[in-house]
C-alpha cells in the first residue's frame, strides 16, 4: 500500500463522525419501558414519541424486567441479575440494545463492552431488554419499526378488564 493511500485512508477515518456518519442513524431511544399482564400473557410496552410497541414475553423475563425496572429485589438472583453480576465481575456491562423485527420475530443486538472491547450479540429481545434494565443502557428501534408497529398513546393506556399492570 502506497503511503498516499494509507493517507486517504487515515483522512476518511478521521473524517467519518464529522461528515456526518453515524451508526446510530434511523434509530430511535426508547423513552420508557414497562411491563404489564394481559388475558394474553405479559407484554412489554416500549415507548417512544408517543407510541408503543408490545413484545409479548415468558413470566420470568417480565419478572426480571419489573424487578429491574422498580428495583424489586427477589431472594435469589434470576437469571439476568446472575449476568449483569457476572459481567460486573469482570468489568463489563451492556452499553444499549437494539430491537428489530424480522418477519414475525423481535429480535435484540446486545452491545456488551468489557475492558473497552466492545462485542454485538445476537439475543431474544426479551432477554436483551431485561438487561438492558438491569445496566440502565438505551433500548433503541429503527424508525421504520416505530412507524409501521408502535400503537398511538394519543389516549392514555387504560387497563382492561383482566388486565393488569406490574
């Protein structure tokens, strides 16, 4: 490689977070999480500029996104307690979490960054918004999931009947 190659290379490198490229791009922050009990199941609600995208998810996992999300504390460590301490353990944590959808199936990149290397992985959803809770890290969605899924909170969420919030 010529050195004015390696140059080229440097400069746009350097250049990338100031003409505007940007990883994050398309992608909006979850502005609130919350768990709730339907005659369905449990669903979590995440919420952003006024809309709401439901993911229905297992017992355990909207117990442990509740104890997270409220600081309740339970006698034994669930399973995402036990990983956010084993992570802690070796100086790490979940840096954010991005939700998609692929055909009917949410799915969660978990950014995990351990002594400064960072590493994406490939996660349920539910499991990756429970620790996401648990580190207090931003959930994140494409616009176009926001737009095209998330139910208008123009009116406010009233139970249903057999429904119940955590």
């Amino acid at each position: 490689m010529t050195w004015s190659r390696i140059l080229a290379l440097v400069a746009l490198l350097a250049c990338a977070p100031a003409c505007g490229a940007d990883i994050d791009a398309g992608l909006v922050r979850i502005e609130q999480t919350e768990v709730a009990l339907t005659p369905m199941g449990h669903v979590v609600l995440l919420t952003a500029q006024g809309k709401a995208i439901p993911i229905f998810v297992d017992g355990i996992v909207a117990q442990s996104i509740h104890g997270a999300l409220t600081g309740e504390k339970y006698p034994r460590p669930l399973t995402h307690e036990l990983m956010r301490s084993v992570l802690e353990g070796f100086d790490g944590r979940v840096t954010r979490v991005v939700i998609t959808l692929k055909g009917a199936t949410y799915y969660g990149d978990l950014t995990v960054v351990v002594r400064g290397a960072s590493k994406v992985f490939d996660s349920r959803s539910s499991d990756a918004i429970a620790l996401a809770a648990h580190f207090k890290a931003p959930v994140l969605v494409s616009r176009e999931l926001l737009d095209k899924f998330g139910q208008s909170l123009e009116q406010p969420v009233k139970s249903k009947p057999g429904e119940t919030r955590l």
